[in-house]
C-alpha cells in the first residue's frame, strides 16, 4: 500500500491518477459511471483531503457493479 501524499499537489495528482484507475477498471467490467469524478470542493480546505465523487447512475449500472462486486468478494 502507497503512502499517503503530502503536498496539496501530489494529493491532487494521487485523486486523478485513482479517479482514472477505477474509471478504467469499471469499465473493463463494462460499466461506466459518468458522473466520476475528483470533488473540486474537497480542496478547499487548508488541509486538502480529495475525494472521488462516484455520482449517480440509472438501475441498470447499479446492477451492474452489485455484481461485480459480489463476485470480487466471493
């Protein structure tokens, strides 16, 4: 496991390059999350703490990554 980042710029760098990770491997299992993304208000505090906003998606996509899931945990 990578350590955390410490600057505000390698934090930012570190969401992107996670936001485009999980991006990649959700769609490999076909599925696709258009509202991923880096919450942009998550840094503004002095402390950047940068979040992925993962967003809606319709019923179908919601099926989608339960299965998924439940076969990565089985």
């Amino acid at each position: 496991m990578a350590t955390e980042p410490q600057s505000a710029g390698d934090k930012r760098a570190a969401a992107e390059a996670a936001c485009a990770e999980l991006a990649a491997v959700l769609k490999r299992a076909g599925i696709v999350l258009p509202s991923l993304g880096v919450d942009p208000v998550s840094y503004g505090y002095a402390v950047p703490r940068p979040l992925i906003e993962l967003g809606r998606c319709n019923l179908e996509t919601t099926h989608r990554l339960i299965a998924v899931l439940d076969r990565a945990v089985s």
